[in-house]
C-alpha cells in the first residue's frame, strides 16, 4: 500500500524574501478581528530581526524558549497564552526560528483546533481536525523542520513527534540572509542533522527513487558547503535542508535519530549536537558516511562533548534504550524487519556506554 504522500504547498526562496512576509499574510487577514501570532525565539528579542516582523493592531508577539527542547506542558501554556490573549481564533500562526521554534509553531497550531493535551497526539496520524493556517522562517539551516509533517515534542513519559499530514505548514520562507551570524558550532550541529538525514535515508531498507533523488542532491550541497569554499553556502544549506527533509518524508531516518532520542529523553541533549555525538560512534552501521563526517569536523575545528553517559545509574541507562528501540521504524528502517535480532538491548546499552 503506497503512502499518498502530502507537501507544503506554498514556498519562497531567494535573498531578502523574508521582506514579503507582509504580503503573504494579508490576504489571511480576513476580518477586522483577525491576527497572527508570531511565535519567535526569544534569542532575537531585542535585535534586529524582531523589528523587521510584519506586526499589524492586534498581533501577538509570542516569544519561545528554546534552551530545552519542547515538552508537551509547554505547549499546553502557549496554547493557553493565546486563548487568553484574544477569544478568537488566530488567523495564522508563524514560527520563527530554528526546528525547535518551527515545531513549537506547528503544535500550537493543531492544539487550538484539536481539543485536550499535545502529549494526546504524540505519535502517528492521531490528529483528527486541521490545523490554523502556519507559516514558517528558518533561522537555522538542517532540521528539516520546515518541509516535515512532525512536530518533535518531549512528554511526560516519552519523546515522540506529532505526526501528520496537518501538521505540515501551509507556506514557508526561505531566505539564506537570515542564517547570517549563527554561530559556528550551532551552524555545523544543525547542518550535520540534514547531513545524517541524507546518510540514513540513502542507506536505508525504505529507500526509493522518489527518497534518493532527494538525498542524493541534499548531500551533494552537503558536501559543498562542508568540504568546500562557496560564496553561496547559506543558500546550499538551505536547499540541503529542504530536499534531505523531503528524502526522509517519503522513507525514514535510521539508528542515529533513534539514538539521540534517548540522549535528550533522558539527558536534555539537543537534537543536532545529540544526533553529531550519536553517528560518530556508528561507524559500524555508516562506515563512509562516519568517516566523512570526521572530516567534516576537522575542517570545521568541532569537538564533540564525551563521556556524558559516564556514572548514569542503570536506571537511567535503561531508560534511554528503550526510548531507542521503541522507535521501531526508524529501526526497521536502517536494519530491516529483523532488526530486534540485530539491534538488542545489549547492543544498544553498549554503544550508549561509548558516548
């Protein structure tokens, strides 16, 4: 049975397009009464960027926290700061920011059309009503957060996306100024997430030419932008991002995602470091793409943090194997259908052990 596969249906690239932000809201602006909240790291609070956003009278100015990765509980306030702000429903969300900001515009905008907790629709196709209109403008190049239909969220007894085909924003803006001053280590952990994306779809049991046309050109702007000297890199980056979270949408990431989510699960690990400190110890499972990767941080001068699992009680241990293997596609994806005889337990705690 083939997927029928849905995408964002409205994108603008190119240099300085975030400035027709504006227009593309206006005509959502329906009624007298409508308004757009805008959902925004709070790390551009007070700079540039914040004045530059197309508020209009009536318009919520929501700034997010990103030093944790989204929990559920979080969401559940935000949701309620904008149904205290104004009794009527916004007439569009948009995020801006990096894939946690993106995500945490994609969840508000199912949980005020969809009734109870987000931790009620961690998992896969539970959202039964469509979202309010959203928008999203990456900050941040890798994530792939921008074309995903999930929205990454920690709840209170796992770490789970919601996953639906309403959770993908209805338009998205992608302007490579905006990557302009993030810093080095975030700019590499977060392009490396696009990067291991590409590796685990192309060397995955789901793969197909729709998912390698896209990972295959995705790692290829990868390989410039990591390994060579361009002019254009933040566009590259970009475009990377954008074709390696549509390789992935139509197949699946592998043992490196699954593996990260144990470490922020458990340790508070953010996705993009959590993902680089996975893959280096899977050289066994990505030899070529390990390998490359250690290239890729020589050139960039990156030291990955080490012994983080170091005196974790059993408990804890424990409980980031099983945040891993319960992550079953993404295991059958990367070993097959019989990965639990390849990828036990004991496997899984000897590797965590490693890092």
């Amino acid at each position: 049975m083939y997927r029928n596969f849905s995408i964002v249906p409205k994108i603008m690239f190119g240099r300085g397009s975030f400035n027709q932000l504006g227009d593309i809201l206006a005509e959502h602006r329906t009624g007298p009464d409508s308004y757009m909240v805008f959902v925004l790291d709070d790390v551009f609070i007070g700079k540039p960027l914040e004045g530059r956003l197309p508020l209009q009278p009536g318009d919520m100015l929501l700034p997010v926290n990103v030093d944790d990765e989204p929990k559920t509980s979080y969401i559940d306030q935000l949701v309620a700061k904008i149904r205290a702000y104004n009794g009527v429903q916004p007439a569009g969300i948009v995020g801006i920011g990096g894939g946690s900001a993106m995500d945490i515009a994609k969840a508000i905008s199912l949980l005020l059309t969809n009734p109870g907790s987000s931790a009620d629709y961690q998992g896969w196709d539970l959202i039964k009503n469509p979202s309010v209109y959203h928008v999203a403008v990456p900050t941040l190049a890798g994530t792939g957060a921008e074309i995903s239909r999930t929205a990454i969220l920690t709840g209170p007894v796992k770490k789970l996306g919601i996953n639906s085909d309403h959770t993908l924003f209805h338009q998205i803006v992608l302007d490579p100024l905006l990557l302009a001053g993030v810093p080095k280590d975030q700019w590499f952990y977060t392009g490396m997430d696009c990067y291991i994306h590409d590796i685990e779809s192309l060397n995955g049991t789901y793969i197909n030419e729709f998912s390698k046309a896209y990972g295959e050109k995705s790692l290829e702007l990868c390989r410039q932008v990591f390994l060579e000297d361009h002019p254009d890199s933040d566009d590259k980056l970009m475009m990377a991002s954008y074709f390696g979270g549509m390789s992935i949408a139509y197949s699946q990431v592998g043992a490196c995602h699954a593996l990260s989510y144990g470490l922020s699960y458990v340790l508070g690990v953010h996705h993009g470091i959590g993902c680089c400190i996975a893959f280096d110890y899977l050289e066994d499972i990505y030899p070529e793409g390990v390998a490359e990767f250690r290239r890729m941080m020589a050139r960039h001068d990156i030291s990955l943090p080490r012994n983080l699992t170091a005196g974790l009680s059993d408990e804890a241990m424990q409980l980031m194997v099983t945040t891993a293997l319960n992550l079953v596609p993404l295991w059958e994806n990367c070993l097959g259908k019989d990965w639990q005889q390849q990828m036990t337990r004991e496997r899984c705690l000897a590797i965590y052990r490693r890092m």
